[in-house]
C-alpha cells in the first residue's frame, strides 16, 4: 500500500526528530527514578510533561493513593470513528535502580548504542510514545482519541497506577505498551503473570545449648515448606516457584524466633495463577512443628499477557505496517512480567514490547539500540494512522 501524504508528513517528521528524541531521553535517564525514590519518579514525570505540555498537548496528573501520580496526555480525534475507541499509549517511568545511580552512571553514547539507567526499560519507549503522540498531535490526529499513560510503580507490580492502568485500558480499540523491544527486533507477544509473597515464620526462643528442648525453630518450618513451595514447579505447565531471599534467627546460640522467605511464583494463565496461590496456601497452611504459625505479610501479582484473536490480529496489523517500512518484526514469548496483563485483562488487544531494542536491562550493562528509536517510532505510528475498525 502507498503512503497517503497524510502518513508521509507524520513519518517524514519523526524521521526528522532523532536528535530530540536523544536529547529528551539523556535528560530523563540522567534523572533518578527508582520505584522507591518518589520525588525522583516524580521529577520524571515534570519532564515528560513539561516536554508534551509545551507542544500543544493537554496532560493530567492523576493522583494515586499513595501519594504518587500517573501522567495522561491526550491528542483528541481528528473524525471520530464510530464507536470512538481510543488507543492507548502506555509505559512506566520508574526504574530497578537506587538513588545516585544516574550521577554515578550518566547518561552517554557510544557507537550508537546508550546506556544509563533505565535507559532500555524503559526511558527510550516513554520518549517514543511521547514523540509519537507529538507527530499526531501536528499532523491532524487520528480518527480515534490517542491517549499516553505514564505511569509510576511497575518494577515493584505498580500497586498504586494499577487502577489508573486498567481504567484507561478499559474499552481502548488497541494498547501499545513501549516496554524494549527485544534483541532480535520481535515484540513480545505474551508474558508470564507474577506473584511476589513475603512469608513470615514465627516460632519459639530458646538458648540452644542450656534449654534446647524449649525452643521451636521457625527456620526449620520455613526450610520444610521451602522444599514442598519449590516442589510446585512445574516446567510443562509453565508454572515455577522461586524462594529467592531468606533470612531469620536472632544468634547463632538461639533456637530461631522468626524466619522470613521472599518468593517468586510464575504462570502463564489466570487460572494457573489461580491453581498456584491455592497450591501456595495449602503448604503455608500446614503446620510442621506444633508451636509455630505462618502468615504472608506482603502480596503483589503481574497478571500475565494472554494472547488472544483481538490481540493476534494487532500484531499482524503492526507487523504488516513495519514491513511496508522495510521492517521485518517477529513476536516473542516472555517470562518476564509487566503492565500488559493489566490491559489485556480488562479485554483490550494489547501489543507489548513495542518500544526501542533494549538489553541487559536491570544490569548495570543496560543498553539501547539508537537506530531502532526513529524506525519503531515510524512503525507505531503508522500502525495507529492505519488501525481497522
């Protein structure tokens, strides 16, 4: 199909903006944000606002409960299709990194690739989208509202933008989410769901040497449910339990008093997110030594990304578009988790991993392919330009 001259300005504008889109991404890698750090996801979210604020378009804060915001911005349609189903834009600004990484890892470029904090995952898809929804915002918009979320908190399963997240998913015509693109160039089709426990055992002090016998070891009760917990994985299924943290007891001549575990469990689908957490209970349940109790003291969950015809069909509707411009996309399958499951969970077609190539992300290696920046830009937008009722 030949580009409209419609599409041709849209594309040939981005074409023109990689500098910026540099520029724009330095700026918010060398900014602080990790998920714990609130003023410095806060200070993100001024910049991209800020940066889209003086472009003409209209943002929002939207405040969350605890405290923190998502940012909205919105390009109205230019003629609204019938049913006027948005599009959705979606991406998170805060990062796996502590305070201080981004002084003593700035921001830089060499030979074409960028690293930084958070440069991959994902600071170079919040600036896709951003330029992206700028380019419409130009050009006359869609027929179809265009709406990017930025959000705060999804490397810790986003307990505070999740209902911001699953409200503006809620009837959306498609959900591009800008997580990286993986190393081979594929969008990420599928993800696994997550479910991260806290679990606490308490038991009974006793010297260990003078009183043995008093004390009831509450080490020893997590270490037999560790086992039966790491039993559950299930690698036909997909399903995996992962005790990743421990720590307990009070000195080493004392029978422990408490013990905590951090656990990881994954699945592919809600009812294996369902079959695992009352597989989890039932273990958590029973009691080795009399004299203990066990309890989960924190919860948070990814839902994982489904697939389904809706979003296979975007998919093949995105990739039809990249190829038009002399790019060949493939779909992955991820272990990893992300806000996808949120949208996909509430029925909207959700296409994942649009954002620039990224690697290494969470390492202090973490890299971003620059020549994919414009080229995924272009794809996106035209994908949207394109989109079927």
């Amino acid at each position: 199909m030949t580009l409209s001259a419609r599409e041709t300005e849209l594309l040939g504008w981005l074409e023109s903006q990689r500098e910026a889109m540099v520029e724009l991404l330095g700026k918010l890698v060398d900014t602080d944000s990790g998920s714990y750090d609130r003023e410095g996801v806060a200070r993100a979210g001024v910049i991209i606002r800020e940066h889209l604020e003086a472009r003409g378009i209209a943002c929002e804060q939207i405040a969350q409960a605890d405290g923190s915001f998502s940012v909205e911005a919105t390009v109205h349609p230019r003629e609204p299709a019938p049913d006027n189903a948005h599009i959705l834009l979606l991406g998170h600004r805060d990062t796996v990194f502590a305070k201080g990484t981004a002084a003593a890892r700035p921001f830089r470029v060499e030979d074409d690739l960028a690293y930084g904090p958070g440069v991959a995952d994902m600071k170079a898809g919040l600036v896709m989208n951003a330029f992206v929804l700028e380019a419409f915002a130009r050009f006359g918009g869609t027929s179809r509202p265009l709406v990017d979320l930025i959000t705060s908190d999804e490397e810790i399963a986003s307990p505070a933008s999740r209902p911001v997240i699953k409200a503006a998913a809620r009837g959306a015509r498609a959900v591009f989410n800008a997580e990286p693109g993986r190393p081979s160039g594929a969008l990420v089709i599928g993800r696994k769901g997550a479910m991260f426990l806290t679990i606490e055992v308490t038991g009974r002090a006793a010297h260990s040497g003078g009183a043995h016998e008093q004390g009831i070891s509450a080490i020893e009760e997590l270490c037999r449910k560790v086992l039966e917990l790491h039993a559950l994985t299930d690698y036909e299924s997909g399903t995996t339990v992962n005790v990743g943290l421990i720590q307990g007891g009070q000195s080493v001549n004392t029978v422990a008093p408490l013990a905590v575990a951090e656990v990881d469990v994954r699945f592919k689908t809600i009812a294996a997110m369902q079959d695992a957490e009352a597989a989890v209970a039932t273990i958590l349940e029973r009691t080795h030594l009399a004299g203990t109790t066990t309890r989960i003291t924190r919860r948070a969950e990814f839902l994982p990304l489904e697939q389904t015809a809706a979003s296979q069909a975007l998919f093949e509707h995105y990739a039809g578009c990249a190829g038009e411009l002399g790019m060949t996309v493939g779909g992955e399958y991820v272990g990893g988790s992300a806000d996808s499951g949120f949208t996909a969970a509430v029925g909207a077609p959700t296409l994942c991993g649009t954002g620039p190539v990224g690697e290494k992300a969470h390492s202090p290696d973490e890299v971003c392919h620059l020549d994919s920046l414009v080229p995924r830009a272009k794809a996106l937008a035209l994908a949207i330009a394109r989109l079927p009722a």
